[in-house]
C-alpha cells in the first residue's frame, strides 16, 4: 500500500465515524503515516499502515457498541400571562421569556438537555400539575403565582432549592421576597417578579360627582374610613344611570384576594397567629357588615354576587365603574385618568397586596432530571439579562431593579408602598382549596342571606377546616 493510498483509506474511514474519538484518531493516524514515511522502509510502512487502517475502522463498530449521551428532557410549565419588558417590546407573554431563558440554558448547559415549555391557562393549575403526576408529561419545572403554585410544595414533590442558591443569588434577590418563598426554613420557591395591588379611581368621575378635592396625581393615597363613607355614599348618589361606585363580585372565586383585602377594612388583621381564618371578631364582622350594608347603600354594581371580576374590569374600562383594582404592571393601560389609593385596612395609611411569581422544581422520581432543573435555575439567576426580563413588573433582583427602575411605570410609587403590604395567604398549606369556599359564603352575605355574624362563622369555619386537613396532609420534599 502507498502512502497516498494508506492516507486516503484513513480519510475515508474518519469520514464514516460517528464518534469525536473516531475523528481524533484519524487526524492522528495520518500524521503517523506521514512521520512514518521518512523513516520505514516501504514494505515496513506498508505494513504499519494496513494496521492504523484497521484500527481506525474498527472504531465506529465500538462507537456504536458504547452507549451514547442522551438528552436530558424538561418539561416547563407556564400559565398564560400577559407581560411587558421596557426594553423589548417583542415581548406580550411571560412564556416568550421562559422559552428565551430555556433556549440560552440548552445551548451553553455542559451536556445536551431539551426543553419544552408548555404553555396553560390560568384556570388549569391543577389540570397541568396535579393531573400530570407520574406521566410522561409531568412537569419538572413549574412557574405561577405563588399563591397557586404555593400548595404544591405541601405534595412532597417540590424539591428545596437551597443548594442551588449562591451567596451572590441571595443578596441579590429582595429579602422579603425570600421570606414568601420559605417553608420551615428551607427555599421551595425561586421568586422572578411581583406586582403589587391596590385601588384605582376614575379622575373624571370623582370630578363628575363633586369628589375633586380627593383627586391627586403621582401618589398612592390613603383614605381613612369616614372618607372612604363619604366618597362611595356621594358616587352612589351622583353617578350617571348604568355606572357604580366601586367593584364587587362573588361569582366565582376569581379575585377573591382582593374581597379578602377589603374585609381588613375596620380594623380585622384576618388571621390569628397561627395563620387560621379569623373574622369572628367585631373587627371582622365590621368588615363583613360594611360590605353588605355597601350593597344598600348603591356602592356595588346591582346582583354583584352574580358578577365576576372581569366583569368589573370591563365596566371599569368603559367608564361605567368608579373605583376599581389595578396592579403596578396594569396602570399603563390608563395613563393620567386615574389615581391610585390604598385599600381601607387595620391602620390610617390602608393597606396593598403584592402578588409573587417565580418558580418551583418538581422531583418525578428521576434524580438526573432534579438536577438539571436545578441547575436551570441556577443558570438563570446568575444571568443578569435573564433576570432583567421582569423588568415591566416589579423585578425580582435589586441589581435589575437599579438599572431599570427608572423606565418601569410607578416603580417608586410602588417600591415606596412596601411598608403597607399585608399577606393575604396566611401562609397556610392549601391556598387554592380555601378559595374554592371563600367566596361561596359571600355570595350568600350579599344577597342577603345570611347575616355578617354568620358569614364570620362560616369563613373562619370552611376555611379553618381547609386549612386544619392540608397541614395535616401537608408533606415537604427532603
């Protein structure tokens, strides 16, 4: 055999070799050929280069025999949510980000990893989690609501995330936001941005009624609970025909976070310590009485118990509803027409919810997926232009939230609210199933069914019941 006959064979051998080592090989086994030539005589070269020959061939056969690395398959689960980013405006979505951060992670991960997002709709939690354990379509990674995603962490499935979390993650990320993301002292929740929750009102129509002297620009005010009379009994009795003083709704269990909320209007803290229901207190009751009585007065849309909260939204949009809920991502949508006030809480200043989202890893009885899952997270919060896509919301990150601040809308309006921030969870086990009862009960008080004594009595105990079983069923993952 030739050389050029011996380094073609070599080339053409390369050319079928499936395996990196394959190719390595054959570069090395031209260039011994080559350094060969100038020492062996031709019968010797012959020789050793039929032996490289066979070598090289015989690799694929080996290649094919050793198993190969296979892509590691996560499944990422996102609700449909409308998002804004201030510096791209391409972005609608929230699982447009999800799915960028996921096509960065399986390009730079070490070893080959796919990722499909799957995208759900808001009223198919349970649907897209719970019914999809020990499938083929399990989800590994979850993102949601805390208040949603909240009560998986009690199935035992939900993985800590303290060994993914650098010391650089956790100064970074807001403190209080770690405190919502921890059960008995280990991180279940990775928290990417929140939106804050207060009351909006219609400018026009404050004008409209007399009401002007309660109207303020670029500020979140604070009404104190004879204002809070004197607005909505003056909106009932000057509005137009067809449009109301304020949102209510009891039809389903959509924004019922928000009814929560208002019941903290005389003064109810609505939890005890433990973090149990408790209205039945004259605070409580006070609150439950404002709202029925609110049903006399014309403060509410007629029927409201019949109302969802969309349908508020729509008559707030229209113009037909003077007071309604707005969160710091939604105000866009209104500019200068309305102003913004704290709901009527325990003290002067009212009080503002702040509605979580971030993600939680779910162990499927594969602990190489754990890992990968894990190690997507990590990814993601050590990549400060991952992060800044929450930047539209209120972000996550102190490091985004100072170099973006300044473009998102109200941001230290908000940011300067913090301080009147109340849970509306109590941290209990089963947020979802408590829901599923809440609102039934005041469906019944404003209709006028059952009186504030004995819609007391029964939240505090369908709710307590609730929430006495999932703590009891509640186990964490170790």
């Amino acid at each position: 055999m030739t050389l050029k006959e011996a380094t073609r064979e070599a080339q053409r051998v390369s050319e079928h070799a499936t395996q990196r080592m394959a190719w390595r090989t054959a570069r090395v086994a031209r260039r011994t050929a080559q350094r060969a030539a100038a020492i062996l005589s031709p019968k010797r070269l012959g020789a050793l280069l039929c032996a490289l020959c066979m070598a090289v061939a015989l690799l694929p056969l080996a290649a094919c025999q050793a198993p190969q690395e296979q892509a590691v398959h996560l499944t990422v689960k996102v609700p449909r949510t409308g998002h804004d980013v201030v510096f791209d405006d391409s972005i609608t979505q929230i699982d447009q980000v999800v799915s960028r951060m996921a096509a960065a992670f399986e390009r730079d991960y070490e070893t080959p990893v796919v990722i499909d997002v799957e995208v759900f709709e808001q009223n198919q939690y349970d649907d897209a989690v719970v019914d999809c354990f020990d499938t083929n379509n399990a989800v590994d990674v979850l993102y949601g609501d805390y208040f949603n995603i909240s009560t998986y962490v009690h199935t035992g499935r939900v993985v800590p995330l303290d060994d993914a979390i650098t010391d650089e993650v956790r100064d970074d990320i807001l403190g209080h936001l770690w405190d919502m993301s921890t059960v008995e002292d280990r991180v279940y929740l990775m928290p990417y941005l929140s939106r804050q929750n207060v009351l909006a009102y219609n400018k026009a129509l404050f004008e409209q009624a007399g009401l002007g002297r309660y109207v303020e620009s670029d500020s979140i005010q604070s009404w104190s609970l004879d204002e809070w009379d004197t607005i909505l009994d003056t909106l009932a009795a000057n509005l137009p025909e067809a449009t109301y003083p304020m949102m209510m709704y009891a039809a389903s269990s959509q924004g019922d976070t928000h009814t929560m909320t208002l019941l903290r209007a005389a003064g109810s803290n609505f939890f005890d310590e433990s973090g149990h229901f408790n209205l039945s207190t004259p605070e409580g009751i006070a609150g439950l009485r404002r709202i029925q009585d609110g049903v006399a007065r014309g403060w509410f849309p007629p029927h409201s118990e019949n109302l969802e909260i969309e349908d508020c939204s729509s008559l707030f949009q229209k113009g037909q509803l003077a007071i309604y809920m707005v969160n710091n991502a939604s105000i866009d949508r209104y500019g200068d027409t309305i102003g913004l006030v704290n709901f009527p809480g325990p003290t002067a200043a009212g009080c503002a919810t702040t509605f979580v989202s971030g993600f939680e890893v779910f162990d499927n009885g594969d602990a190489q997926k754990v890992q990968v899952a894990k190690d997507f997270l990590a990814y993601v919060y050590a990549n400060e232009d991952l992060l800044s896509y929450a930047a539209g919301t209120l972000p996550a990150s102190s490091r985004v939230a100072d170099r973006y601040g300044s473009q998102i809308t109200g941001f230290e309006l908000f940011a300067s609210n913090r301080d009147n921030v109340v849970d509306f969870t109590g941290s209990n086990p089963d947020t979802r199933a408590i829901r599923e009862v809440f609102y039934l009960h005041m469906h019944d008080l404003l209709m006028g069914v059952i009186s504030p004594e004995e819609a007391a009595a029964h939240i505090d105990a369908s709710c307590n019941a609730v929430i006495d079983a999932g703590i009891a069923a509640s186990q964490l993952h170790e």
